[in-house]
C-alpha cells in the first residue's frame, strides 16, 4: 500500500502526517506536530538554517506500538503550501490529440497542460504552483468535469485556473527541505487541497468562504463549487490571544495557553465568581483575577479579530456584495477549538451559515490537521491537474520487535474575477 508523507510548515510550527487511501476513506498511521526553533511571519522565513535543522529531525524517528516499534524514514512528502499571496487566473487552450484513431489519453491531458504552463505569468514576482482544470472540451462540444479518457475526439480543450504563489515563499521553503534531505514529491496549496478534500466526504456546501484560523494568522478563501477562485489573510490568530493574557495578567505562556483552552469566551452566568488567576505585578503585588476579568481581555481580543475579520471578507468578496449575507462561514484550524468562538461570530455573521468542520477519519479527527490530510487524499485521485503525475510514498519501514532481534523491511492567462455563471 503506497504511502504518503504530508508536511505542513506553518510561522510557528510543523505538523507531519502519514496515511494511505483506501476506498476513498483516509487512513492515518502517524501524526505529529512540532514547535519551530525560529519563528517565521507569513511566510517569510527568517532563518533557513534554523528550519531546515527542524525538518531534519523527522528523516527518522520511531513510532511506539504495543508489541513493536516502527523505525520510519522519510525522504519524500507532500509539502502543503500556504495561500499567502494567492493570484488565480484563468487560461484555456487546445491541442490535437496524439492517439491514430484519437482515443483521449493521459499524454493529451500533459500536453494541453504544457500548453498552459508556457503562458507568461502577469505577476514576475510569483510562481506557478498548479494548474486545476475546471473543465474539459472535446469534439462536439462535449464538456466533462474529470479527464475524458479513452473518449473519441481530434482534439481536446482544457479550461484552467493557473495558482501561482510568491516566489521567495516558494523558494525558502524547498530550500529548507532540500537542506533536510526531504525531496518534494508533490505540491498542495492548502486551501485548494481542503476544498477537494470536503468535496471528496460529499459536505453540504460546494460554495463557501473557507476560513483557517492557526497560530498567528487567519486565512480566508473563497470557493466556489468546490474550486478555489481566491484568498486573502490577516496576521492575526489564536497564539495573539495567548499573548494578551500574558500582558494582561502578568502570567507564563504555559498558564496563558492552559486558561484559553480551559476557559475561552466562557459566558455562563455563575452565582460564585472566584478568583482564578493570581499574579504578581511589577511592583511585587499579588493581584487576582476572576472568570469576568479573563472574559473581558478575550472579548476584547475577538472585538478586534472579528473587525480584522470583517475588512478581510468584504475584500474577498468585493465582487459578489450579494454573496456576503448568505454564503457560508466553513471554519477550521487551531483557532476553532476556542470555546465561545462560533457564539461570538454570529453576532456580526447572524444571517451567514456558520460551521466548524469535523472530520470523519479515524486517528485524525483534529480538523487542525484538514491541510494535511488533504494532501493525503488528493495524492490519490487524477484529476487532470499539473500536479497528478507525481507519485508519493513513505520510502521504507523497518519493524522492529521488543527484543530488538529482527527487522523486516516493508517497502512500502489573464488575471480574472470569478464568473456568475461558474458559480
């Protein structure tokens, strides 16, 4: 069973995945996630070095079993990208079809992709990412949704988004795998990966406004029938919460972590209101704060985050105003398990649908992980898409038993607006 490795690195950490698809269920084998030793902001990495010392450390590591261990090895993944800096355009080409009695076959996909991965790209500073057919036209003017393999046809028309993504992004981050001896197998920009993943677990909604809220920004996406059309962020995420309450309450990082994932925005009316901080300022005071004091510093900082929230979505959706009242709010990320938030958003978004994604995938349930276990999932499927003809694979497993006497090796364009009429 091939195997794929996703690797997520994000400002303040990384998070790798390992799992399989099997009767289009994902099955997860590993998962872990690590602080970073330098910090980056938005995908402006500081310290590659630094980086790539991190991603090293996950070429080899062991996983406990209860009989045995698993000596993993990692030397390819699939790395996930953020959409800081996404442009989308639009392209559609034509090409005839190699085949003498012209049976459509996957090298007639590769050359219409050729054909528009050699168009200029209007921004120089970016780079091409994927290519995502959004449909396919052959003779007769018959359109299909997925390649249309071994039909008859003299040629083939493939309609495109073309994602593209900084290039100094890109860049630093092969860079700092390279460097960690990781190869890049194959390439997710996280959103797209996601909004593939929901339409492969058939969720309600195929037009939405993605919402990922990490450590230290919150990310917005809009798509439409399950296609990415564009994105946008803000620096602001759930680790800011983390560092108000250390200023508010003189208290460590480990305290202020342990209230918010405790607490929240916890509104409960309580006929004893205890203290349940206690500090001591910079004048050698102890201070105590109660349930209300630590609810108003939180509401304080979701005042701000839903504000920041507010500019960030008009601007995504500045071309469909009538969109904005209705179309879904499809939350995940760290920031979505904040008691109280989804409360506090329908507040300002109470006529738009609001939903915090659960996955159904047994070991990884933490929609915190959806980037990766998307990665996972489209490795598997051919879609026509730049990235399709790459294969992934956990290079080698050694099986190790208690008594550590034997191994068994297991092998294991044009810049364009959204369309009414595509939505």
């Amino acid at each position: 069973m091939k195997q794929v490795a996703a690797l997520e690195i994000s400002n303040r950490c990384y998070k790798l995945v390992i799992g399989y698809v099997l009767d289009n269920k994902i099955n997860i084998i590993y998962k872990t996630k690590k602080p970073l030793s330098v910090p980056f902001k938005d995908g402006d990495i500081f310290d590659i070095g630094s980086l790539s010392d991190d991603l090293s450390k996950i070429n080899a590591f062991e996983i406990d079993g209860d009989s045995h261990k698993l000596k993993v090895k990692i030397n390819e993944v699939a790395l996930i990208l953020p959409s800081y800096g996404l442009e989308v355009y639009k392209c559609q080409k034509t090409t005839n079809t190699v085949s003498n009695v012209s049976k459509i076959d996957k090298i007639d996909i590769s050359n219409a992709l050729a054909l528009v991965k050699k168009e200029k790209l209007p921004n120089p500073n970016n780079v091409l990412v994927d290519i995502v057919p959004n449909k396919f036209i052959i003779d007769g003017n018959r359109e299909y949704i997925v390649p249309p393999l071994n039909e008859i046809s003299q040629t083939i028309t493939i309609d495109t988004n073309v994602y593209t993504l900084p290039s100094k992004m890109i860049s630093d981050m092969k860079h700092a795998c390279e460097k960690s001896g990781i190869r890049i197998k194959r390439e997710v920009i996280a959103p797209i990966g996601v909004a593939q993943l929901l339409a492969g677990l058939k969720f309600k909604y195929q037009t939405y406004v993605l919402v990922d809220i990490s450590s230290k920004t919150t990310t917005l996406s809009f798509v439409g029938k399950n296609t990415v059309y564009s994105s946008n962020f803000f620096s602001l995420g759930i680790a800011d919460l983390t560092d108000k309450y250390i200023t508010d309450f003189s208290i460590t990082r480990e305290k202020a972590d342990e209230l918010r994932n405790l607490y929240g925005f916890d509104q409960r009316k309580l006929d004893y209101n205890p203290p349940i901080i206690e500090s001591m300022n910079s004048n050698g005071q102890i201070k105590k704060y109660t349930k209300e004091d630590l609810n108003n510093s939180t509401s304080s900082f979701l005042k701000t985050w839903i504000s920041w929230f507010s500019g960030s979505f008009k601007s995504l959706l500045e071309q469909y105003p009538t969109l904005m009242t209705n179309i879904p709010l499809v939350l995940l990320g760290e920031g979505t398990k904040l008691n109280g938030l989804k409360e506090y958003m329908l507040k300002t978004f109470n006529s738009n649908p609001l939903e915090i994604i659960s996955l159904p995938i047994v070991g990884c349930r933490d929609n915190e992980y959806a980037n990766c276990l998307s990665a996972i999932y489209v490795s598997y499927s051919y879609r026509g898409a730049l990235e399709d003809d790459n294969k992934l694979h956990v290079s080698e497993l050694n099986r190790i038993t208690d008594s550590n006497s034997t191994k068994e090796k297991v092998k294991e364009r044009d810049k364009y607006s959204e369309l009414h009429d595509e939505l």
